[in-house]
C-alpha cells in the first residue's frame, strides 16, 4: 500500500528530515567517517 508523503522545508528552502531520515543519514556518516579513520591506520572505538 503506498500512502502520500508529506514533505517540509523551512524558510531557506532546505528539507527538513523526520527524526527515522535523520538518524539514518547521520548513521552513514558515521560509517563514512569510521572507514576514513581505518584508512589512516586508526581504529575508531565501537
């Protein structure tokens, strides 16, 4: 079933993320940044 979503920016025209698109973007930055971190040889805490 597919509902319609509903979308929000603020004055500046930039989206807003619900608090689940948040959480996941910045996940992925911290993998990104953890995987640039063992490319120089340190390795990130758990």
């Amino acid at each position: 079933m597919e509902l319609p979503w509903l979308c929000w920016w603020d004055l500046q025209g930039n989206l807003l993320l619900t608090g689940e698109e948040r959480a996941e973007r910045e996940g992925l930055r911290a993998d990104r940044l953890a995987e640039q971190l063992r490319s120089l040889g340190v390795e990130p805490e758990a």
